[in-house]
C-alpha cells in the first residue's frame, strides 16, 4: 500500500509539470552587470596571481592578531569554535605556509574567463585527448559553501585521464560561482541559486556542449538539480552528494514516517533521519549559520571579511560542523582529516577576491519568500540521477522522499563514513563514485531514452 501511495504522488507531481519562463520568481537569462556594458563572449586564459602588496598586508595582519577570548573548559568545538587550538591553522598560515608553492598548485590546471550575462565567469576546463575507440563526455562539477574550485583539485587529473576498463574519456568545467572566488558578483537584487542555473547552462553552451552532465555538492547540489529540472532535455545526467528532495510530498512522507520509520527508511539507515526530534535537534543547534547568512548576509560578510582570523575561524567552524555531526565534542573539530594546505588555499581564494560578503548573498538570494512560492521545488526532475549519500552528510532524505523529487533515481550510493567534503576528505573514493555514477546513467540513458 505504502508503495502505491508513493507512486501516485509522483505520478501528481509529474502530471503537473514546470515552465521556468512562465514563473514569474524566475530572473531566467537576465543581465546580471553593469548597464550598458557589452558582453565579451571571448574565452580568455586566467592564471591566479596573488599580489606582493596583498600578502605582505595578511602576514602582517596574521603575526599581529589579538589575543583570542580562549574557550569555556571543555567546550571543544560545541561553541562553534576552540580558539585554544586556532593557532595550530594560524601559525601555519603565517609562518609556513609557502605562498609561491600554493599560487603554483592553484594554476596547475588550464583556467578562463568568459562573460555571461553580463558577469565575468572564472572556471577551470580539462579537455583530455581522447585515445582511438573512445569518445569524450562533458561534466559541469559545481561547488558549494564555504567551498570553491578547490575543493575538486584533488581528483580532476583523476576523472579525466583515459582508463582501458572504460569507453569514454570526461572533459571537466569547474566555474567559481559567481560572487565566489575569481567569478564576478552582481550588484542587483535576485540572483540565487536558480537564476545561476541558467547562468552555467549557458557556459557550457558557450564552450560547445549543447548537452552535457552535472555533478554537485552543497549549492553545486542545489544548482545542478535546478538545471535538471529547468533543462531536462539539456541536462544528460545528473551526480551529488547532496541529494535533497524538498518536495511537500517528501517533507508530509518524512513527517508521517515518524509513526513507523520502516514504511519511509530502510531498516539499516533509520537512525539517519529518525527519531526526527534527533534530526530537529541537530537543526536547531548547527544551522544557526544559515539563518544569519539568509537574514543578513552582508553584517556577516564585513566581520569575517577585514580578518583572516576572523574568516578563518567562521570557515573551521562550518568545515566542522559540515564534516562529522559529532565534531563538537573534538578539541581540533575533526577537522584533521584535511590538510592545512587544503584549508588554507580554500581561504586564500576567499581572501585574494574579498568575496566573504558576495559569497554569502547566495543565501539571501535562495532561501527567501521568492524560492518558497515558486514552483521548481515542487517541480518533477526527471533527468537520471545517481546520488551519494555520506553518513556525515548534513541532509538526509531516503530513496522514498528522493523519489518525489527525482522520477528517475537510478541509484543511491550508500557511505558508512565521510562527511560533506567528500571530494577533499576522500578524493580517490568520490572518483570511483562519480565515474561509476556516470556509467550507470549512461546505461540508463541507453536503455530508457
């Protein structure tokens, strides 16, 4: 019975379909800069370069820090942060960590701009030669918060080097979201994380792929749903590690599940999301940063933004809370299963661009009265979707919910480790993950459609 009633609220939804150009809440193709400015639809090489000025002004900065109000005794990362163990990141940042090393990491891949309505778009682009009997295909991989292109730099060499075990070769395009890292930000009111679907499927129409796959993580989740969902005949495939199903079927069946776990969540992975007044209070206590960000976004951005101590500590705290729910209880907040460099270089390009404030206007932009009553959330995505789902992700929705939302779920992928960084804390494991994704699809793809 519990089967049927599933299949009749997503046989609903489908029947109700979405046209994002009749939506009024959609800013769908607007022009996001200066008026009166011509578009340059050049693509232009980019390399990182950090000016002496600007690293002189952060070591001095950095080696003439206050002191920090230490934390209440055995507090750990409960709080949000232990500044008791701040210097094991700080003292590196400004003692050890070696700048002229770093900026050449950063431009180890092929990197460009091009304009797209109206905003400078920053993005990485691998294209591999394609050995004899083997075809390419493109991935857009889009990032997330307080993330960047960094996150994806230990596996792109990985995904786009030919195997014999498979047929195909993978071109990566890595944008900065814009308002993040070396990618423009607006100075207009609108643009959040469905108006910057349209912005990237028209990046890689620009670079040639009038269709291509998606892969994505925290926003990069979010976007590359929006994009399957806006452009189902676009959008290929679609791979994240942040399944997310904010249908009001998935949210009354999570709800109504409370009552009996089993007929919602397989038996192994109730206590994922039940008892729910676990997953509430979870809420409760670690998401404190998105309502700030939501609410007031640019009080936020000019306190972590004139400090790197400041940036820093706000980004361990998310890196933290992002990575193991149980992190708070941990003096250096689990958070050495990454590498100073890895956070380090993740701040660097935050702090080189001053993007802390334009960053977090995503927020603002998406999670507002605007997203709310539009339909895409609603809004069938049938595009075929793999989905890898960490057991320290932050959201979990089971296959039930996911359902409601994405009619061709092909597969989830189950993880009994890991946090929301996967790329970063594991990036031979999110390699494996997202080519045997993309080979499933693929297989779907030839078999469905």
């Amino acid at each position: 019975m519990y089967s049927w009633l599933v299949l009749g609220l997503v046989a609903a939804a489908a029947a109700a379909g979405y046209d994002y150009e009749s939506d009024p809440d959609i800013y769908h193709n607007k022009w996001w800069g200066p008026e009166g400015m011509e578009e340059d639809t050049s693509i232009r090489p980019f390399k990182v370069e950090w000016k002496k000025k600007m690293v002189e002004d952060l070591l001095y900065r950095l080696k003439n820090r206050r002191r920090l109000t230490p934390s209440l005794k055995g507090t750990n990362y409960n709080y949000g942060l232990n500044t008791d163990t701040m210097s094991y990141w700080l003292d590196y940042w400004a003692n050890n960590y070696n700048f002229t090393a770093r900026e050449e990491y950063l431009n180890q891949y092929p990197q460009f701009m091009t304009d797209i309505q109206g905003l400078s778009i920053h993005f990485i682009r691998i294209v591999p030669e394609i050995p004899e009997g083997k075809y390419s295909i493109p991935l857009l991989m889009l990032h997330g918060y307080p993330g960047s292109v960094r996150e994806y730099y230990d596996v792109l060499w990985d995904l786009t080097k030919p195997a014999d075990n498979r047929d195909f070769v993978i071109e990566v395009v890595v944008p900065s979201l814009p308002g993040y890292g070396y990618s423009d930000a607006t100075n207009l009111v609108g643009l959040g994380f469905a108006e910057m679907a349209f912005i990237f499927k028209n990046l890689m129409n620009r670079l040639g792929h009038e269709k291509f796959y998606v892969q994505g993580g925290d926003w990069g989740a979010l976007i590359g749903a929006n994009m399957a969902t806006f452009f189902p005949d676009i959008i290929l495939g679609y791979h994240t590690t942040m399944p997310v199903a904010a249908t009001d079927e998935a949210l009354t069946l999570i709800t109504a599940g409370s009552l009996y776990p089993a007929a919602v969540v397989p038996t192994e992975l109730t206590n994922r999301l039940y008892p729910l007044q676990n997953t509430l209070e979870y809420f409760a206590q670690d998401f404190g940063y998105l309502h700030i960000q939501a609410a007031k976004s640019d009080a936020l951005g000019v306190c972590i933004g004139e400090s790197p101590t400041s940036l820093l500590g706000w980004f361990l705290h998310l890196f933290s809370i992002f990575s193991r729910r149980t992190n708070g209880n941990d003096p250096m907040g689990g958070l050495e299963i990454y590498s100073r460099d890895q956070i380090i270089d993740n701040l660097m390009i935050y702090w080189d661009t001053e993007t802390a404030t334009t960053s977090i206007r995503l927020y603002a932009e998406s999670f507002n009265k605007k997203t709310f009553r539009s339909g895409f959330l609603n809004a069938p995505t049938t595009v075929p979707t793999v989905a890898v789902q960490a057991l320290g992700e932050i959201f979990y929705f089971p296959p039930a919910a996911l359902n409601t939302k994405f009619t061709n779920l092909v597969a989830v992928d189950v993880l009994d480790d890991y946090g929301h960084f996967l790329a970063m804390e594991q990036p031979q494991l999110f390699v494996e993950l997202v080519l045997s994704g993309l080979q499933r699809i693929m297989q779907f793809n030839k078999q469905n459609m």
